[in-house]
C-alpha cells in the first residue's frame, strides 16, 4: 500500500473520531494485541526522547469489580449516600475496558519542563483513542470527582504520580451522531502579528 491512501485513512480516523460514553460500550472491548498498538500509537505522539511522563493502568476483567467497589466508597465519602454509591459503582462496570492514565511529572527535570511533559501526556492520550477510534473501538477519556479521592487516587498511583481519570474502550452499541459543539477551525487557527512598538 502506498504512503498517500495509508495518509488518509489515518486523516479520516482523526475527522470521524468522537467520544463514546461507557453506557453506549459494549462487548467485545480490544484484545491484547489492539490495546498494544493503542500504546504504540500513543509512544508516537509529541514526546522528548526516551522521556515518557505517563503510564497506563489497565483495567478488566474481575479487577473492574475492585474499581467500582473503589468508586462506591468515594462516592460515600462525598456524600452521595448508598444510592450514589451503587449507581458510581455501576458506572465502573459498564465499558468493557477502562485505562487509567496516570501521570508522571518531573518538575525538576533539566531539560524538559514540566508543561512540555503534561503536553506529551495530552498528545498520548489523543493518539491513544485516534489509535481505538481506527480500529472501530469507542472511548472516551473520562475524570471528574474520583481523580481527586485520595483512596482512588492511593490505589492507582504510585508516589510522585498524578491520577488523571479513565480511557473507557469498548464497542460502540449503535453509530452514534457526533454531538460535540466545536468551533469552526478559523476560530482556532488565528494569525499572530508581532505586538506593535510605539
């Protein structure tokens, strides 16, 4: 195959990508070997070098059931009551594999500065579901309250890691309409004119 139609198909993978929620995943979620070339996809984002500021915690199988108790437990602890604690905790359950993204930032680190890091970590996190999107896996990166809970946070971070939230991956139940409301691209890319002197 030639580089111009491979091109284009990965151009494709990123237009027609758009986040899947976990209740519209469903079974069968990437194997071994497409959640490989997921991570390879991701080791190609924008990167320094061998410096690679994350890592991914995969999570299926029995061990979505220790997350979702996890998830019951915080939600508790936040004060949602039993019925918040059960639904938090069905939420873990639905997509057939969920992928912690944990950070790994070194502020002191002598040539790469910490917000050239936390860019690379966006960069894997895109290329990762482009990487799930083109092999017709839904995903859908997820955070919110549980990222900040220290015994969720405990439980996927080792110390100097940040927990950033969950990759859920599964197949899409139905072809889902992209609802996202982004801005047409001239209003994301601008000209820049050097600041006027006086």
């Amino acid at each position: 195959m030639s580089g111009a139609p491979v091109a284009l198909a990965a151009l494709e993978a990123l237009l027609t990508r758009h986040s899947v929620g976990p209740k519209h995943l469903v079974e069968p979620g990437p194997s071994d070997a497409q959640l490989a070339l997921m991570v390879q996809a991701a080791l190609r984002a924008p990167d320094h070098a061998e410096l690679v500021p994350y890592r991914f915690k995969l999570v299926r199988g029995d061990a979505r059931r220790g997350m979702a108790a996890l998830f019951a437990d915080a939600a508790r602890a936040a004060g949602k009551g039993e019925e918040g604690a059960a639904l938090d905790a069905e939420r873990a359950l639905r997509p057939p594999v969920s992928v912690a993204v944990v950070a790994r930032i070194d502020p002191g680190h002598p040539k790469v500065p910490a917000h050239e890091q936390w860019a690379a970590v966006g960069g894997a996190i895109a290329h990762f579901l482009a990487a799930a999107h083109a092999m017709g896996f839904g995903g859908k990166m997820l955070s919110g309250a549980k990222v900040r809970d220290a015994a969720v946070a405990a439980a996927f971070c080792e110390p100097g890691e940040t927990l950033l939230g969950w990759m859920t991956l599964g197949t899409p139940a139905r072809a889902a309409a992209d609802r996202s409301r982004k801005p047409p691209a001239a209003d994301v890319l601008v000209d820049w004119h050097p600041p006027c002197k006086n």
